[in-house]
C-alpha cells in the first residue's frame, strides 16, 4: 500500500487530524459497511488521538526533519504511545531514526497529517507540535548515521557547502556568487545537492553532490559545520547538533529556528519579507534573475561569511 492510497482510505484526507475508514459489519451475503469504529467515532466528535496513531509529512526534507523533532518531543512526554512516521514511499532512509517506527502502520487509529499544517504564522517545527499537542523545544533527535559507501578524500576538517534549495529554487543562494566560491572557496568545503553537479572547483573544494541521503548523513556527521540557504540539509545539520549557517530569503529566521539550537542565521536585508509559499509566489513574483532578498549575497559577502563562520566554530 502506498502512503496516497493509505490516505485517501481516512475519513478526511485534507484534515490535519482524521480517521482510518474501516469495515465495520460484515452481512450474511457478503456486503460490507465501511465507517468508524465505536471507540474511534466518538472520538472523532471530539477531534481527538486514539491509540496507534500514524503520522504522516511527505513534501520536503526540511519538513521531515520538523515532523520528526515534533515526534520526538511528543514520545518524550508520551513514552508508552504507539506512533508511526511515514515520509515519501521512496525514504528508505528513514529507517535510520531508532526510535520511531517508520512506513504505514495499517491497523493506527488516528493519522495526524502534518502535509495539512499551515505553512507559516510561526516556527514550523512547533506548527507540527502543536498537532500533536506538544511543545517542541529542540530540533535533535537521535539518527544512526551508516557508514558511507564512497570516499570522497576528504580532509579531517571540511564544511558542508549547500547553496541550493528546492532544485535550485527561488530560496537558493545566487548562482554567480556559488561559482565563485566554489573556484576559490577560504575554508575547505564539500559542495553538495540532491542533484548531481559538475562545476569547476578549487583544490579545498569537493564536489558531494547527488549522494545518497545515507551517504549524505554521514558526510553530515563528520563535517564540522553546514552552510546554506533555507534548505533541507540546514535542518537535518541541526537535528544532528552539527554548527549551521543559514542565509534566509524570503521565508524569515523566526519562521525556521525557534528549536535550533546551534545556528547562526543571515536575515535578509529587504524591505520586502513575503512568507513561505506553498505553491504559490510572491506579489514580486520573483522577476529578477536572482530575487531582492538575496541580491545582497555576492562572492565577497560570501567569502566573509564563510571565513566569520570558521571562526566561530574553532
């Protein structure tokens, strides 16, 4: 079963907090009633969790991340509770958080779906804690990072370099300033993406990019810190307590950071600051080749930043 399927089976897939339809009586010539049972009926008047429940973020690493701190908090103040986290059917790398289970639990009673949560109006990892009525106070959690399968020579101290958002989307640092930097970067960094990228690079800089997410993680584990626009690799550095520097759009820092703990954030220097957007755009509509809230982020701002980060973290 897959997690679109498992979803369209619950009493309102759009609800942030919904109900699996099960058969509830079954007649002497084989017809079936589907519904809700007793318990999970009365239940469902009052909008509340009935034990399994399964939880459920699909779009966006960041997102996941938020999804799994929220989770996290939430077994910490509820030990006992049986809960499920299911991503993407393709995250197979979900299976290195130890203490959730993971995939689709098809005998829950309650799915909390956090892909229903409102985008904005507050930090998104405790818009997520507060579905599941918890406040969530740090992004950690524990995750088994594996062994990597690919050498890529690095030195015993490097950065992770993620410029990109969104497959170089909207969010994503300024593509002259990257070049730049990647040619002639002051610290040794790993440049890496989701996609594989083949750019001229300096002799301290490495190309991590199109890695497996375990790959990935263990290239996280062993940097000693991650720099990068509003990005997924951002929030999973943070969940694993590794130093982040993050260069914010047009989605503010108050929106992202609430529950880190170890980064240091580079706000916009706009007037304008719209707001995440789900599958919309702004009322700028983003008609510059690189948008107002990032045309201040240029190869030598870049560099300073880089070099300030350095020696911060020493």
């Amino acid at each position: 079963m897959t997690i679109e399927s498992f979803l369209q089976q619950t009493s309102d897939p759009q609800a942030v907090v919904s109900y699996p339809i099960r058969e509830v009586h079954r007649g002497k010539n084989g017809t079936t009633v589907l519904g809700l049972p007793p318990d999970v009926l009365d239940a469902s008047t009052k909008n509340e969790i009935v034990f399994p429940i399964q939880v459920v973020r699909r779009p966006g690493l960041g997102d996941k991340v938020f999804a799994l701190a929220s989770i996290f908090a939430y077994l910490k103040q509820n030990p006992k509770a049986d809960v499920t986290f299911s991503g993407l059917d393709s995250d197979t790398w979900l299976k290195q958080i130890p203490w959730v289970k993971t995939g689709i639990n098809p005998k829950c009673k309650t799915v909390i779906n956090l892909d229903n949560v409102r985008n904005n109006g507050g930090d998104r990892t405790q818009i997520m804690g507060d579905a599941l009525g918890v406040e969530v106070e740090d992004i950690r959690f524990p995750i088994d990072v594996p062994k990597a399968s690919v050498d890529l020579h690095l030195p015993k101290k490097y950065y992770v370099f993620a410029p990109f958002a969104a497959r170089n989307g909207p969010r994503s640092l300024p593509m002259p300033a990257v070049l730049e930097v990647l040619k002639s970067s002051p610290v040794p960094l790993v440049f890496t993406d989701s996609v594989r990228y083949n750019l001229p690079l300096s002799s301290n800089v490495y190309n991590g990019s199109g890695l497996s997410m375990l790959d990935t993680l263990a290239l996280l584990d062993g940097c000693s810190g991650v720099v990068g626009c509003d990005s997924g690799l951002v929030w999973l550095a943070s969940a694993m307590n590794r130093p982040a520097l993050c260069f914010f759009s047009h989605v503010s820092r108050l929106e992202r950071t609430m529950t880190c703990k170890n980064i240091w954030a580079v706000e916009t220097i706009s007037p304008c600051l719209c707001g995440d957007h789900v599958g919309t755009r702004p009322d700028c509509r983003w008609k510059e080749k690189i948008p107002a809230c990032l045309q201040h982020v240029d190869e030598m701002f870049l560099r300073y930043c880089l070099i300030e980060f350095d020696r911060m973290v020493r």
